[in-house]
C-alpha cells in the first residue's frame, strides 16, 4: 500500500528580492524565511534567550503605545499589536523567535521575525489571516517610527537587565551559603599558604569568609555596571537623525518603556552616539568576566584543600557527586569546581569577543552586536547555572578534617609569627630553622631557650591569637641567633 506524503500547506509573502513560500502554521514571514537561509551557523535560535524575546517584545509595545500617543498609528492597530506583544512578554509564541542568533546585518533579521511574529499574533487576535499585511503590516505599523539600529540594542539592554536579577540572586544565595560555612568553620584552626608554601596560621572559617566577601563585592560591581545598560537609543531611528519620526516619540516611548519594564531607563543625550557606541556592553561583559575569574580562582582553592585524599591536603571533604575513573576503583573526583572553571574560561573567552566586537564598528553604527548579544546572555545563563550547581552540589555538603587540619597546625613551624612580638624576629628565625631541622615543636624549643613561660607560650598559640582574631602588640625584645640555645 502506497502512502500519499503529508502536503505542507503554505502562503505566498513577498519582498523587494521576490516571492517565498511560508508554512502557513508560521507566525514568521519572508523577511525570517531569508535569515533561516543565510544564517545556519550556530544551530541556535534567539528563543534560547528568552529575555531578549521579552526584550523585543517589550519595545514593540511600547512603540504602539507611543505611536497611539502621538497619533501615528490609529488606535486599533496599536491595541492589537500591544495585545499580541504581550502575549509574548507572558511567555507565548517564543518558538516562533527562529532566526540564529549569530547573524549579518546588525540585527536587522531579528527585528524582523519579531515585527513578523507580533504582526501575525495581531491579525490572529483580529481575526485575519496570517500574512494579511495589507491588513496589519510588519514594517508599517509594527515597526513604526523604529529602525532595528534602536529597537535591537534597546532590547538586547532589557533583556540583559532582566537575566542579570536571576544571576544575581544565585550569586547572593551562593554568597550565602560560604558565609554559613565560615560560620560552622570558625573554630577550625589550619595553616594558611602563600606561594604554595606554609605561611602563619588562621581558622577554616576565616578562609571561607574571604570567599563570601569576594563574592559580596561582585554582586555589588555588576550592579554598578548593569546602569550603564539603561541608557537606551529609541527614537534614533537609522542613525541617530530620528528621520521619520515624529518629535514628541522618543519622550512618549521612553515613557511607555520605563512602565512596561520597571528599569530606570534614559534616552541618551546624543542618539547619534549613542547608536554607533557599544561601550556599555563592553563595561559589562567585563564585569562578568571579573566574577568569572574570581569564582574561578575560588574553585581553585577548593580543589586544592581538597586535594589528596591520602597524598594531598585533605584539609576538607567535597560532597562525591560521582565516580572518577573508568580504571582507578573508588576514584572521585572535583567535578563541580571543574565545571565551574570551565565556565570561567568560557566567559573569559566571550568578554574577548565582545571587546573585539565593540572595537569593530564602524562610523554610525555596529553591526556586531549579535554576536555581542550571544555573548553576554551565554555568559549570563551559564554563570547562573555553574554558581547553582556549585552551591547545591558542592558547597553545601563540604565538610572539614579536623583532625587533620589541627596535626598540620600543631607541626607547623609558621606558628612562631605568633610569638614574635615576644622573643623577636631573630630569634624566631634560629627557632624555626632548629624546629624544622630537629622535627620538634616550636613551643617546647621556646620554653627550653628560656625566652616564654609555658603558660603565655600556650596563651599566645591559642586559636584566637594564631589566627588574629585577638590581636597582640607589645614591645619586642631585641634576642641575636647566637643567645639562642641550640638543640643538639
């Protein structure tokens, strides 16, 4: 028996360049069909970021409302495109955003699937056909009064500005979780390590509570850049001229934007700059790239505490997530932090990209900020993920050898920093180099030499002072190498 193959049903959409058949189940148009032609490069649709679907979605409504306002664009159209607009700020039709998000053109192809979409999801709600521009048309009343060269770095800011909330609650959350760490781990003594190398000594906790500081001061940079972000270009139209809008727009647009999105947004003073000029992503990116490199560095160190079990530093457990070895039985290995690492280096490698493509544009305009774009909201999602898993599957579960991490302190020669206000830097070097050749403690070699009492010796060692959470001033008595008693 023969089967008939399915036929797909379509409609004919014209442009300057001819005639294209559309599926008819598409809410896109010819201008979309064209990029899904030319751009099959990253194998990505901009729907991967919802936020700058929100983003665009957001500038079109608003933009009818503006167009209404100042009388532009009749009041039914611009009801109906601001219905179909929000029906994708609510969550809707994003499958229908599918143009790649590595693209030419400035941008200008997602503006279009976006006018195409929002356009078609408004003659639906009127009760047209798809396709029907003659009817509600993409360019002339969806795309009123905008150009993509405002419309598309003002979306790629909004969207941006809403995907920075999430990453900055997993970031305090994750803040959060080091600081309930240092707080388990503050009576943890351990010696702390510079180049690699012993240094004096300090608590677990105090360790743990740099990390959560670190990232305190993160969260606040990216607030701090994020501002920059709210700087928008609408009304600037082509180049920054604001030809063919009407000059009550760009003031009633950034009205209804600022209502539509919460944010605090400003049209720029000079839109011709502000068209041609991608610095903002660039200050941002960077910012990104900073709390990439330090969540990194942490990581680093966690992996190192963790290092052995038997023939590392063991000085504290991460939670086994997994099997580490195809060969190596009972292997495990720091999954989460590698990850972790992972993502910085990829972020690190974006905010090259971005820089490079901030550096690249040309007279008055980018038209590299679609790869821009892809950049930073792939830095965003990923940072977000990495400081989840990281938190959920790492941080929360660590755990502390104790019993290791007060042997170490206890045969660490580095303890005697902590007397040198007491016998003087001279002396305490003949002591160390004594201890570390004779494998001895460093308090009983003080108490033989004569110079400390046992009593303050055990005072001065106690946690509270080794790891300056009590600290000690006094006089220091000057004592020479050679007054020192040598240990045969």
């Amino acid at each position: 028996m023969v089967h008939a193959e399915a036929v797909t049903q379509t409609r004919t959409e014209t442009d300057s360049l001819g005639a294209m058949e559309i599926p008819c189940d598409a809410m896109w148009g010819i201008h979309t069909a064209r990029a899904l032609e030319n751009f099959e490069i990253s194998k990505r649709p901009i729907s991967v970021y919802p936020e700058l679907v929100v983003g665009l979605a957001m500038v079109k409504q608003a933009a009818a409302r503006a167009n209404a306002e100042i009388g532009v664009l009749d009041q039914h159209r611009a009801d109906l495109i601001d219905r179909a607009a929000q029906l994708v700020i609510d969550g809707q039709f994003h499958e229908q955003f599918v143009v790649g998000v590595i693209q030419g053109g400035a941008g200008t192809s997602t503006n279009m699937n976006a006018n195409e979409v929002i356009t078609n999801i408004a003659l639906e709600l009127a009760g047209r056909e798809r396709g029907d521009y003659a009817y509600l048309s993409p360019i002339d009343h969806t795309n009123r009064s905008q150009s993509t060269n405002d419309v598309y770095p003002t979306s790629i800011k909004i969207g941006l500005s809403l995907s920075l909330g999430s990453l900055l609650t997993e970031l305090d959350l994750l803040r959060k979780s080091f600081l309930a760490k240092a707080t388990d781990f503050h009576d943890v003594l351990k010696v702390g390590r510079t180049q690699l190398q012993d240094a004096v000594p300090m608590t677990l906790g105090q360790e743990f509570h740099g990390f959560a500081t670190t990232l305190a001061a993160d969260y606040e940079r990216l607030r701090e850049n994020a501002v920059l972000l709210h700087e928008i270009n609408m009304g600037a139209t082509a180049i920054g001229t604001g030809i063919t809008t009407h000059p009550d727009y760009a003031g009633a647009v950034e009205r209804h934007l600022r209502d539509i999105t919460g944010l605090d947004l400003e049209t720029a003073s000079d839109l011709v700059e502000s068209t041609s000029d991608t610095g903002s992503f660039m200050s941002f990116s960077s910012s990104l790239k900073r709390n990439a490199i330090k969540l990194s560095k942490i990581c680093n160190d966690l992996r190192l505490l963790s290092s052995g079990p038997q023939a590392g530093l063991g000085e504290i457990n991460l939670p086994a997530r997994q099997a580490g070895s195809s060969i190596m039985p009972g292997k495990v290995n720091p999954v989460i932090p590698e990850v972790v690492n992972q993502v910085a280096f990829a972020v690190a490698g974006s905010d090259v990209t971005v820089t490079m493509a901030v550096e690249a544009g040309q007279l008055q305009l980018n038209a590299f900020e679609p790869v821009i774009a892809h950049s930073i909201f792939q830095s965003i999602i990923w940072m977000r993920q990495a400081m989840r898993t990281l938190r959920v599957n790492c941080v929360d579960g660590i755990t502390a050898n104790r019993a290791r991490l007060g042997a170490m302190v206890g045969s660490s020669v580095g303890v005697i920093t902590a007397l040198t206000p007491f016998i003087g830097y001279s002396a305490a070097a003949a002591l160390a180099k004594t201890a570390l050749l004779t494998n001895r403690s460093v308090a009983d070699l003080v108490v033989e030499a004569g110079l400390m009492e046992p009593a303050e010796v055990e005072k001065q060692l106690s946690p509270s002072r080794l790891s300056g959470l009590e600290p000690v001033t006094s006089i220091i008595p000057i004592i020479a190498p050679e007054d020192v008693p040598t240990q045969g």
